[in-house]
C-alpha cells in the first residue's frame, strides 16, 4: 500500500501517464470537480487560489469525475475547454476518473482512507471534495464540498510557510 500520493500515476486529459512524483515537495489541493454542477463556480476560487500561492509551492490538481448527478458527461477534451473558457483553469486538470466504487482511482482511495469524511465514511459525498497534502505527500485534510476555496486559504499558508 502506498505512504505518500507521490507513489501514484494518474492520466492526463490526453490520457498519458503522469506520477505525482513530479510535484514533491509542493503542496497540493486535489479536487474532484464537475462542469455542470452547483459548486462548479469553486473553478474560479480554485484558480484564484492557485494564481496566489503557486509561487511559493502550491498545485492545485483537478480530477473531473461524473459519478455526482452525470454533472461531468463531457469529454476530457471538452472539460478542459470548458474550464479554460469559463474560469481561466491553467492548474493542472487530469483525465476523468471515479471517485467511489469498485472503478475508483487509486489515489482518491488512498485519499478517502488517509482523510475519512463526516463520521469516518471513506465515501465521497460530492463533486468539489477537496483534500489537502503537505510537501511530504501526506493527507492532511479534507473539506467537504460547501468549503470554498479561499476558506482553505489558512491551511495552506500553513503548509507552505
């Protein structure tokens, strides 16, 4: 089993393979997101958020996922047009995965384990979960769907100081 979300390879848009490793040392923000949906608007704080701490060592990394509702049925190559046309997107988005299930990725296993949610459930409620990992690749926190991007703000300041 793996320690660090460093040991996980997930998929470009484009459908390459793409270790995390190349981000150690940095702090990610990994959300699964959706473009039809009530908290799509997140985009744009997530950018935001993105365009004010990367220097200092933050990837905010986005996973497209249509299990929450279809909310996502494009695409990969729609969904990032989508999210480049409407909200700037130029943090990393990667190929649409599940979340829950017996077809859920790898990492969002790992991340579900590591930070459990509201009373220890592993499942994800929603699209825009959002998980917080130190430059060591360990989880810190999770944040439930509601939690807007600026409200996370805090904890990376934290993490990147």
């Amino acid at each position: 089993m793996s320690d660090s979300v460093y040991d996980f390879t997930c998929q470009t848009p484009g459908g390459t393979d793409k270790p995390l490793a190349d981000y150690k040392g940095k702090v990610l923000l990994v959300v699964n997101t959706a473009s039809k949906c009530g908290f799509t608007p997140q985009f744009g704080g997530l950018e935001e958020t993105y365009e004010k701490y990367k220097e200092e060592g933050l990837e905010v990394l986005g996973f497209p996922c249509n299990q929450f509702g279809k909310q996502d049925p494009g695409s990969n190559d729609e969904i990032q047009e989508f999210c480049q046309l409407n909200y700037g997107v130029s943090f990393p988005m990667f190929g649409k995965i599940e979340v829950n299930g017996s077809g859920a990725d790898p990492l969002f296993k790992h991340l579900k384990k590591e930070a459990p949610g509201t009373m220890g459930t592993q499942g994800i409620k929603w699209n825009f979960t959002k998980f917080l990992i130190d430059s060591s690749g360990n989880v810190v926190k999770r944040y439930a769907p509601t939690v807007k991007p600026k409200d996370i703000e805090k904890d990376i300041k934290q993490l990147l100081a």
